[in-house]
C-alpha cells in the first residue's frame, strides 16, 4: 500500500518530535465502573505499538476517547500536538481508525462506503476516484469496486475498511482488534500490510489486540489490565523488567492471569 | 518502563483549513449516501406512500359526509374533505420520515456506521445538520410524489401552491427531522424504537389539526384542543395548509422555526461527546 502518493510531506524531525500519540493521566469510567485509571503513554512518529490486554482491559474504551467518541472527562489526549477535546477536527484529520465493530455500509458497493469516508474528509470527486483505485489495487481488491460489501468475505471487509482509514491518508492510524474472527491467513495478511505501512510510509500505528503472537520484538508494548497501565515499553525490556522468558509470560505476570489466548487455528 | 528513540523515518501530511469548498463535498457525500440508502430501500419507499394514499382514498372518502369542513381560512369555499387533510398527510409524510431517520440513526449506532460519522473532522453539529438536511431531501421527494398522485385523485392545489409550499415542507421537515435526531440520541436500542410509535407519533398526529380543524376539536373536547395548540406538528401542519394557497401562516412559521431551533440544538447538545446523552449510554460498542 502506498499511501504517499503524491502527498506533501512537511516535515521529517531532527530534534525530538511530537508524538504521534500522547497520553497523559487519563481515566474514564461508566457510571461507578472504572474503565480507565490514570493511563499515561506515548507513541512516536513512526512506530509499531501494540495495545495489549485482555477483553475488558479498557482498549475500547481507550480507542473511544481518542477518537473523540466519548470526551476525556480527566486527563489530556494529544494526536501530533493537537489536544483532541480542544481540537478535534485538527486531531481527528492526523487520524485514520479501524474500530473492533464492522461499520461498512453493507447496502452500498466498495467504491460508494470508501467515497462516503472520503467525502467526509473533504476530499473531492476525482482525487476520490485516484486515490481508490490506487490503494485497492495495492491489495489486489480493483475487481471488487462495485460489489456490495455484504458480498465481501470477512478478511476483505477487514481490508476495505483499512483501505477507507488510510483513504484521507492519516498519519496516525488506529486498529480495535482488527483481526478478531479472520481466518489465519488474513490475519497474517491486514499484519503484513500495516507493518509495511509503517516501514515503508513511516505511518505511525496503535494496533489493539488481545493476541500475544501479534506483537513483533521490534515493536512498543503498552500493556493494560482493567483500565490501568501496567507497562509500556520494548519487547526486551518487558521482559527483562519481568524476569519472564517471553512476551507471553512477561504479560502473565504482568496481568495475574494466564498467557493469552493463541488465534483459531494455531497450536 | 521507557523505550529507546525509534529509527524509522516518518511522514506527517500538511493539512490546509477545511474551507468552503469541503465543507459542500462533505455535505454533498452525505447527501449521497442517503439518497443511495433510500434507492437500497424500495420497500421504505412504497411504504411511506402507501401510508398516506390509504388515508387518502380510504379514511377521507368514508368520513367525507361525516367530518363536514366549515369554510375556513385558508379555504375560500366549501372545500372536500381529501382535500382538508392533504396538508395534513403531507404532515404525516414528513412525521413518519423524521422519524424514519431517527430509526436508521439508532440502527446506524448499532451497527457502527454511526462511528464513520461522528469522527469525521467536520464539526459534530455540522454533520448532524447535514444528516438531517439528507433525511429532509429525502422526504420531499416522497411528499411531491404524494401530491402527484393526488392531483390524479382530483385534490388540487393553485400551481402556486406547489411552489409556495417547498419552504414551509422543508422547515417542518427539519423541525420534525430534528425532533428525530433528537429521540435517537435518547434510544439506546432499536427494539426500544416502537415507544417511538406509541408516544411521539401517534399522539403528534392524532392530537393537531391534520384530521380536523381546531374548531371541531374545540367543540368535542377543550382539553384536547389545548393540546392541539401545544403540539409543533399542528403547526407544521397550518404552515403547509395555508403555503398552499399562497399564503404565510405567520405564527405557524414562529412556532415552526421556534422548535426547529429547540430540537436541533437538543440534537446536538446529545451528539455532543462532552455533554451528550451518547457517552452516558456507554455506546461504545466494543467490550469496554
């Protein structure tokens, strides 16, 4: 996928840059419940980080607040500098999200939902046109343009939609469980191409998952159990902090639970 | 547990302020994606004519000799029964179809599409209004395709009429399609949508001036008269009634723009993230 095409690069940081994500003492709770507490992190520009908890750990809830679907009641949330309650439009325009649930319109074909989304964006008919074309051939799906998304498999529902969040090329995107209920193939596929995005385009991904063999050595683990922040770091260093063996173990020990869950399919 | 500076290069977009320009293609996608909802939903639209032509050529046609209209304003003349309550149909077009809206915005938050929406960097009031002139276009087309058959019918209206009558259709279509959006912010689920039907809709109806004039009312009931005179659909009613033949009904307009005003700005004040009805509903959609 190439996402640069013919965007206008405006800067490549010497000095310490602004994070692409940041955090700061953030909580939010439902009612009495507490589904954030205190949660404090960054991502910089051009990094790999994976989001990791259990179902329940508060990485939804976490997504909603950075996406201004929910307003963060306590603490500060900042997308390339812009504080996402004081400016939303500015933060919202550096954001591309893939959210857990599917939100393709099932009754309209590819090309309407991704031009709905562009449209959304500001982005005009023909640049529209460009850009789709372009971006669903990068992932073999130009023969889909006209068909239903009802009529997609569920992997290519998956791709369309990340297709669609890089559509109004973001450069910060955001991925809720985008593999949950793919196949294995799939998932090892939407992987591979986010990854490459980030090598090659230098866009900057929070990829939320409960699926330890989804994390990467390379990439930044945030790890969070119940709505608080139990760690956040590189692969080595949490498991080195943990004195655990793996990944896998490091976050047992971090969470008290049991090593999370492998995907379908695998041993 | 920090981490060390990353080497990868990266790219941030420059990004210009929205202008004009997007501002119209973002209305204008919109736009688009309902109309394309409505063509998907040939059944949404039968139905929402089938509704008031059984009105039309059932209800009015048994009740004409017993539900006798006195000349009136705006009418000039002894005028048919079909004829009093076409405005008054109209009204029911535009009543069904705000909440029609309200219902595919309860099912669009179900479902998910609501969220490709609502983090679109437009401002949040700007794309509820857009949504909810969407849903008005939507609902005039069905209103003049009414009238046409009407017209086959013999319920005629000055050519004026038809004309004068597009503004008043389209402010009582926002005030309506407004208190939908309105309600929808309020309904966690679809299945709760059917209080919809018993407690907004019908009584909305029933209880203003689309099926008998207020003098009537008046005389078989005070009580339910002066709950004609509060509900905003007898005046989205009236606007259209006297829009027909030429004339402004000005308190009507008032009244209409009044609740227009109330119902829009209660929408948005509910979709909005930091003070809206949204975020106490816990409507995330994901596990947590």
């Amino acid at each position: 996928m190439n996402i640069n095409a013919g965007r206008n690069v405006a800067a490549r940081h010497e000095t310490p840059p602004v994070p692409a994500l940041e955090l700061m003492s953030v909580s939010h709770s439902y009612a009495a419940r507490k589904a954030l507490d205190n949660v404090s992190f960054a991502i910089q520009p051009g990094r790999f980080a994976v989001l990791l908890g259990l179902n329940g750990a508060g990485k939804t809830t976490l997504f909603s607040l950075v996406s201004h679907l929910f307003a963060t009641g306590s603490g500060e949330i900042r997308v390339f500098g812009y504080d996402i309650s004081r400016k939303p439009g500015d933060a919202l325009r550096r954001l591309g999200i893939v959210f857990q649930a599917r939100t393709l319109d099932l009754d309209l074909t590819v090309r309407q939902n991704l031009s709905y989304h562009a449209a959304l964006h500001g982005i005009g008919a023909r640049e529209t046109r460009r850009r789709i074309e372009a971006l669903l051939e990068s992932i073999d799906m130009g023969d889909r343009l006209n068909d239903k998304a009802r009529s997609l498999s569920g992997g290519q529902m998956r791709r369309v939609e990340i297709i669609r969040a890089l559509l109004h090329r973001p450069s910060l995107l955001l991925l809720d469980e985008a593999t949950v209920g793919l196949d294995v193939n799939s998932r090892a596929t939407i992987l591979a191409d986010i990854r490459k995005l980030v090598q090659e385009e230098g866009i900057s991904v929070l990829w939320a998952t409960h699926l330890i063999d989804e994390v990467n050595d390379a990439d930044q683990v945030i790890v969070l159990d119940k709505g608080r922040l139990m760690a956040d770091g590189g692969v080595a260093n949490l498991i080195e902090a943990t004195g655990a063996g793996t990944i896998s173990e490091a976050f047992a020990r971090l969470t008290g639970s049991p090593p999370p869950p492998l995907p379908e399919g695998q041993p | 547990m920090t981490d060390a500076a990353h080497p990868i290069p990266h790219a941030i977009t420059e990004h210009k302020r929205f202008g004009f320009t997007h501002y119209m293609i973002c209305l204008k996608g919109i736009l688009v994606r309902e109309g394309l909802r409505y063509l998907n939903q040939r059944e949404r639209f039968i139905s929402s004519l089938v509704r008031p032509l059984l009105w039309l050529f059932i209800f009015a046609a048994g009740f004409r000799q017993v539900l006798g209209v006195s000349i009136i304003p705006p009418y000039q003349t002894y005028v048919l029964y079909e004829v009093y309550i076409t405005p008054g149909l109209c009204g029911m077009i535009l009543l069904f179809s705000g909440m029609q809206s309200s219902l595919s915005m309860v099912y669009d938050r179900e479902m998910g599409n609501m969220r490709t929406l609502l983090v679109s960097p437009f401002p949040r009031w700007f794309l509820l209004v857009s949504k909810l002139l969407a849903g008005v276009a939507v609902s005039l087309i069905q209103v003049y395709v009414f009238l046409a058959i009407a017209w086959f019918w013999d319920v005629k209206a000055p050519f004026i009429g038809y004309l004068m009558i597009l503004p008043a259709l389209f402010l009582a279509g926002l005030m309506l399609g407004a208190l939908g959006m309105f309600l929808s912010s309020m309904i966690k689920q679809l299945e709760n949508f059917a209080g919809i039907m018993n407690f907004v809709i019908f009584p909305m109806y029933f209880a203003s001036s689309a099926l008998y004039p207020l003098w009537r009312v008046q005389e078989a009931s005070p009580l339910l008269y002066k709950i004609c005179l509060l509900n905003p659909f007898t005046y989205a009613v009236e606007l259209v009634r006297f829009a027909f033949y030429g004339q402004i009904e000005w308190t009507s307009l008032a009244v209409v723009a009044a609740f227009t005003l109330i119902f829009l700005g209660g929408a948005i004040i509910a979709y909005d993230p930091s003070r809206g009805l949204i975020i106490r509903k816990q409507d995330t959609g994901g596990n947590s």
